[in-house]
C-alpha cells in the first residue's frame, strides 16, 4: 500500500487511516524514524510493559495499550478446560 503524504508547516504529517488500521495503530503509538539511504523509515516501538509485585507476591501487568484482560483470562480457561477433558498419558 503507499500513499502520499502532506507536511504541514510545522513538519508533522497524518498517517492515512488505512494504513494505521493495516498496521493496528492507535493514538499514542509511539513510532521511531530512521533515515535509512534516502529514506524514512517508521517502526513501532514495543509498548511498555510493567510488571509490578503486589503485597501477596503475585505479579500485575500494568500499562500496556490495547490489552484485553478479559479476553486473555477466557483463553486461559478454555485451555485449561481443554486439557482437562483430555485423555490423560
């Protein structure tokens, strides 16, 4: 996919929506730029990811964009349901 871009004034531009839905980006993606040849380059920088110890000792993602706990949690049980209803070796 390509498109062309427009700079404003101030040097910023706006990605297509196309293309951030292409690549799954949301607002507040953080993007590095690298002049590779005569070239832009734009990648993703990795979300940041904390992991924080609670008074029980468990360990809690916190701060990550886009993730769905919900979703993660549903996974894991239909995992472990799956194996349990497994026969076992």
């Amino acid at each position: 996919m390509s498109a062309t871009i427009v700079l404003d004034k101030a040097g910023r531009m706006v990605l297509p929506k196309s293309i951030r839905e292409q690549l799954r980006l949301r607002a507040g993606a953080k993007l590095r730029a690298e002049v590779v040849g005569d070239k832009l380059e734009l990648t993703e920088e990795a979300a940041e990811v904390k992991i924080e110890r609670r008074k029980d000792g468990l360990p809690v993602i916190v701060g990550w964009e886009g993730f769905d706990a919900a979703a993660a949690v549903r996974e894991t049980r239909e995992d472990y349901l799956a194996r349990q209803a497994s026969p076992k070796r």
